[in-house]
C-alpha cells in the first residue's frame, strides 16, 4: 500500500503513479502526445483570478452568505455547441438564480455544468449489441456515440475539440453576459417562448416585477443607475474524468504561488472515480481550484475523511464542495453520518445537494420511433424530496446546505417526468434528447427554483 500513498512530491504527472479508473485507452500512443503536446501550448480557458473569485465566494457559500447554483448538461454534446441553445442555458440559469435570491435573500454563484463538461464515467466498460463488443460511449472528449467500431475508438483529436467548443461556448458566454444580456434591469430578455404558456408564469412574473421595483427603489435613492446590477457572473465546472486533458491545461501562472486547472473554474471529482488513494485524488489534490467531490450513500465516514484530508489538508476555506447524491430513499439514512464525522473533524466544507445522481429509474418507452428503447428518467417528485429533506437534515444538524446541483437544460425536453406540467412516462418519447442522464426541462427547472427558494430561510 505505501506505493500508493499520496506524499508531499505532488507534479502535474504524479497521478500516474496511482491508480487511474475510468479513463480511455487511447490505441495510438503517438497520435495522444502530439494532442496533448498541442494542447499543453493552447491559451488557458479560465484565469486564476477568477478562479480565485469563486474559491472566496464558495467559502461564502459554506457559511450561508451565499447560496451555490451549479447546473447544466449531463454531457454536453459537440453538435449543440450552437447559439440557442447555450444562451437558453445561461437564461434558465439566471431565471433561477433570480428567484433564489428573491427567496433566499443572499448572492446566487452561478456555475454551469458547461464550457467543457464533455466526458462521462460510465459503469460498463464495453457495450455489446449483437455479436458486436465496442467501447462505451465516454462522451464526446473520448469517443463518439454512434455504434461503430471507428466512432467507438478513443481518438485523442477530440481533446482538441473537446477544448475548442469548450473556448468556443466561454467566448459566447462572456460577450452576452459583457453586453448586457444578464443586465437585471431586463428580466425579459432571459425570457423563454413558452414562459407565456407556463403554469409557472404569473408566479415568475411577480418575483420578475418585485425586483425591479427594488432595483427602481435603489436607483431613485442613489439618484443614479445602479451598474453592477448591469452584469452577473458566471463560473464554469466539469467532471474532471480525463487527467491527461486536465494535466495538459494545469500551469503555473505569474505573480501566483502553485498549480492552476485553467480547464475550469471549478472541476469536481465524481462518484465513481473518488476513491483515496487513487489518480484522481492525487492530480486534484496538487491544484489551487477549487475541487467538488461527488458523495453517495457507498462513501463511508472513513473514506470522506480522507478523501478531506488529501484535499484540504490546510482547511483551506472554499477549496472543497462535497456534493452529495444518496437519492430520496437512501439520504436520510446515508447523509446524517457523514456531517457527523466531518462536523467532528472540524474540516471546513461547502456542503451541496445533487438531487439527481441518487434518483435515476429505467423506463420503457412505449411510443414513438424509440417505442421498446429503455431510457433513464428521474422523478420531479423524488428529486423535490431528496432536496427538501437535505435542507432539514442540515437544519437538525446545526450545517449549512449551501448549495444545489441539477441536470437541467432550457429546451423543452421530456426526460424527467412530473411537475406543474404533470409529464408522465407516455410523454418521454416527445423530446428525449439526452444520450446519457435525464435532465429537468426548462419550465421544471424554473419550478424546482420556485420550490427550493421557499426552503431557504432568510
Ligand atoms: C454526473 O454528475 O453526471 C455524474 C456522473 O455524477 P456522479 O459522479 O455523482 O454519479
Ligand atoms: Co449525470
């Protein structure tokens, strides 16, 4: 075991003495240098200044004077990098963030699940159909998803889209959210076609109407226009899956001490790849971003407090985000333990919900062309409950739940059933888009806000 224990001599490549899961197996070992070579020269997508930002604002987040709202695709997908849909992504995004901060009284951090969110863990290796055995789909960073042997093959040139799109989406978002587009004197321009037909509307409107009434109020005593209302930021996450895409973005940069992911602002470790002791923990632990760490009900007060102590052995506050996904029949069971082990070790964390991880069902579809295709959904309903018991938890416990992290898209997909809407199984076939998990619709995202936004106390 001393092989793997993770000591003080941490290099953007030490993760390579640890064990890796989940990672590709590149066939062409010369094809992979030459990208990474490449990209290890590309300009960096995010700055350290910025990330530093959020690492304060998270550390806000934990003690409650602010509040986390991370979103977005389970993967984002090469063919929608595209202007509608990533702009209807910041809007749902900053419609919510409104209503939470209408609700909650405090700052909303908005980071999307987005700019680079493009590979995915997955629990078989291989997919077999027929007689035919290929490589799962890993998301598009790796492979593509058709089923064929040359689309299946992890090709390294899809790190340098996978980059690409990823600067591609940033450059987007930060001229809308630079020219205006997030300005709150103009709630209207984030608006939705079918926010007009949306139960939800009236309900949206007035919390729309209230704020710029405040803003008016604001204006009229300061006697003069209030600019920062003018622009809202946004910070940027992904899993990071691949260490070789996130080595080669890692830098060191001037005037900063340490290593800096300038792949995001804030990647997270996942479920299945936050195990002590391995290459994920060791590559996270050697960088100044701020890290989330994906916690489910198979992570026990012991393997939490190490993964904690690798991390943040200085208690650094803001630098770790423990994202915990148990599903609403397991976290009342699983989540109590794992404060009480962390409240005890007086480890310093931004404590955040992912109702969606724990909740995932397989259905059959029964209509449409995909009639007889299994496909994942989730519950509005269970996902509520995973939320509203997570704020009690954490209200019986004296910590704070400082944040919420949702799969959620501003298209008008039917991949998650229930809400004001009332979808159920017989409408998934209309709009299922999603290649892997099911994501909250636009007019479900907005509601699932609305309700969450009555649990944060003032
Ligand atoms: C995800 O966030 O898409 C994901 C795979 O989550 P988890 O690691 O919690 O299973
Ligand atoms: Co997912």
């Amino acid at each position: 075991m001393m092989a793997f224990a993770h000591n003080n001599s941490w290099n953007p490549e030490s993760w390579k003495n640890f064990p890796a899961v989940q990672q590709p197996r590149y066939p062409d070992a010369v094809a992979l240098e030459h990208a990474l070579g490449e990209l290890s020269q590309l300009p960096p997508l995010v700055t350290s200044w910025e990330i530093e930002s959020l690492k304060s604002q998270l550390a806000d987040a934990a003690e409650g004077k602010r509040f986390l709202l991370q979103g977005g695709d389970c993967a984002e997908m090469f063919d929608e990098c595209r202007s509608p849909i990533i702009a209807a992504k910041l809007k749902i995004l900053l419609q919510m963030s409104l209503v939470l901060t209408h609700g909650g009284g405090r700052p909303v951090i908005r980071v999307g699940r987005f700019a680079g969110q493009y590979a995915k863990p997955r629990s078989d290796e291989f997919e077999t159909r027929g007689d035919l055995k290929l490589d799962s789909y890993r998301g598009d960073l790796v492979n593509g998803l058709e089923f064929h042997h040359h689309t299946r093959v992890p090709d390294p040139h899809r790190l340098i889209d996978a980059y690409s799109r990823s600067a591609l989406t940033l450059n987007f978002i930060r001229s809308l959210v630079d020219g205006g587009f997030a300005d709150l004197h103009h709630p209207e321009y984030w608006d939705l076609d079918f926010v007009q037909h949306s139960p939800l509307r009236l309900e949206y409107q007035n919390i729309t109407r209230e704020i710029g009434q405040s803003l008016r109020f604001m204006e009229t005593l300061a006697g003069a226009p209030v600019h920062e209302m003018r622009r809202v930021d946004f910070f940027t996450s992904h899993e990071g899956l691949v260490l070789p895409y996130e080595q080669a973005q890692t830098r060191q940069v001037p005037h900063r001490q340490g290593w800096w992911d300038l792949s995001t602002h804030m990647p997270w470790i996942g479920y299945r790849t936050a195990v002590p002791g391995n290459a994920h923990i060791e590559f996270f632990r050697g960088i100044q971003n701020p890290v989330g760490v994906k916690v489910g009900s198979g992570t026990t007060e012991t393997t939490l407090l190490e993964i904690i102590h690798a991390l943040n052995p200085t208690n650094e506050p803001g630098r770790l985000t423990l994202i915990h996904r148990f599903g609403a029949h397991e976290i009342a069971k699983s989540l109590p333990p794992l404060i009480d082990a962390v409240a005890k070790s007086n480890a310093r964390v931004l404590w955040v919900c992912d109702p969606m991880h724990g909740n995932t069902q397989t259905v059959t579809m029964n209509s449409g062309p995909q009639a007889g295709v299994k496909v994942k959904t989730r519950k509005f309903a269970h996902i509520l409950a995973e939320v509203e018991q997570a704020f009690e938890i954490h209200k019986q416990k004296s910590t704070v739940l400082g944040g919420v992290h949702f799969e959620l898209t501003g298209e008008n997909v039917t991949e998650c059933t229930g809400g004001a809407r009332g979808l159920g199984d017989d409408n998934l076939a209309q709009a299922y888009r999603s290649r892997v998990d099911p994501r909250l619709n636009y007019e479900q995202s907005l509601e699932m806000a609305m309700l969450v936004a009555r649990r944060l106390d003032r």
